[in-house]
C-alpha cells in the first residue's frame, strides 16, 4: 500500500481552523476511517492549532503552519510544524485534575486533551521549527 | 461548525441552558455570552443540558469552569445532564465527572432537586 498523505500551509490566524478541520474530516472520510477516530483528530487538530495560535507566537508577523495527514497501514499521523516558540507539549504543564474543575488554572487543559486523544506523540525542535507528530492507531475501528 | 443555545427558567433562580452543536474555539463566546447574563441575576443553580451538544473542546469547558467558579462563591451550584459518549470522554480526560454534578436525565435531576428542596425546607 503506498503512502496516502495530504498537505497543508495555514497561516497563523484563529480563521484557518475551519480549513484544516474540514480537511481533516475530508481525509477521514475518503479513506474510511471511523467516525470515533475521525472525532479524537478533529479535536485533538483543535486543540493543537488553537494552541500555536494563541500562544506560539511573540511577535504580530504572518506565520505559517505546516500540516501532513499521512496514513500508513493501521495508523493516521499528523505532523505539525511551526517555527514559533520553542513548546514541547509532553514537557508542557499539566493541570492539576485532583483538584475541582473550577479551581484549576486555565492553562494547559488543551494540550492535554490533545495528547490523551492519540496513542503517540513525538516532539522535536529542528532549525528553530516545532514539529510535533501524533499517531493515532487502529483507525478503521 | 455552529452552536445554538436556548435557556429558560425552570424554576426560580435555577436555569436550564441548552447548548446545541459544537461548542468549540470558534462558538465559545455564543454560549459564554448566555452564561454570563444568567451568572449576572445570581441563580441557586445553572443546569447545562448537553443532550444536543455534538463537540466540545477546552474553550468549551472553560465556559463550564468559569461558571462553577463564580456560582461557587455564592453557593449556588452547576450541573450537568445527558452528556453524550463524546462530550463524556473529553471531561473524563480531564477528570471533571463529579457524580453529584451529572444527571443522567431530567428525571434524575427532578428527584435530587426533591431532596435538596426537602433539606432546605428541614
């Protein structure tokens, strides 16, 4: 089976959104995987995004971010790329979830669903560019 | 993607707010905005009822924690009820499931409101 993968450039506008989670969906779907799976992406694609967004950047430039589906055999990656500041999600702080919901910092929750939403993660920081890659397996279940 | 959100008075002082959609980084502030104009009349209770609500992300949670936070201060209390598979799933990611706050219905909520009423009335 060859490489079935689909690229995009957004820029970092909170607007761009809307085109990667539709393509997303659209990728899903022309390549059959379920709707549970689809759903765990489509947020966790939110929830990463919104984040570099938000807080990736230090200046008011234009950006871009870079970001591959790519399916091979069992498993859906996302490779995203961004040359904001340097962020590692698995190194990020969590929130405190032993405490009441309400009581809680605000930070950190999105990541964190992000990052329970896939089965594997991986960070690297490459020629001042965050490349963040997340596996989802078992997509067809 | 959007987000519809009715409300009404069930009782006095306690509201029911139903959002229906997606509840996400583009559509928080519909549901934000409703929230904050009830939050305003100080209710006893702010009944989120999540039967038609498809998608939630951390914005949308926030909204529910901003709203436990300001009702906590003047004991007044937040629920929630029907919360379908999805929305189940991202608030037991983040352990935000206390049993005394999630109905399984209407029904179940009617019954725990009896009892409260019963204590206060006590």
């Amino acid at each position: 089976m060859g490489m079935i993968s689909k690229q995009l450039v957004l820029k970092n506008a909170i607007s761009e959104m809307r085109v990667l989670l539709n393509t997303a969906k659209e990728f899903c779907k022309e390549n059959s995987i379920s709707g549970n799976v689809t759903r765990d992406i489509h947020l966790a694609l939110e929830e990463i995004f919104s984040n570099i967004v938000f807080y990736g950047f230090r200046d008011q430039d234009e950006h871009q971010i870079a970001i591959s589906l790519s399916l091979s055999n069992n498993t859906l990656v996302l490779e995203i790329n961004d040359d904001g500041i340097p962020f590692n999600p698995l190194e990020s702080k969590a929130p405190d979830l032993e405490i009441p919901l309400e009581e809680r910092e605000t930070g950190g929750m999105g990541i964190h669903i992000a990052c329970e939403l896939v089965d594997e993660i991986e960070y690297f920081r490459e020629q001042n560019k965050n490349i963040l890659i997340m596996k989802k397996n078992e997509i067809f279940i | 993607m959007t987000l519809k959100v009715a409300s009404s008075e069930k009782s006095q002082g306690v509201f029911i707010i139903s959002p229906e959609g997606s509840l996400d980084t583009d559509t928080y502030p519909i549901l934000e905005e409703k929230v904050d104009l009830l939050l305003d009349t100080s209710p006893d209770m702010l009944i989120f009822d999540m039967e038609k609500l498809d998608y939630i992300s951390s914005m949308g949670v926030r909204v529910i924690a901003k709203a436990k936070k300001s009702l906590k201060k003047s004991e007044g209390k937040v629920v929630m009820l029907n919360l379908q598979p999805q929305i189940r799933k991202v608030f037991e990611i983040i352990k935000a499931l206390p049993s005394e706050q999630i109905f399984e219905s209407v029904e179940e909520l009617d019954q725990y409101l009896d009892t409260m009423q019963k204590e206060t009335i006590e």
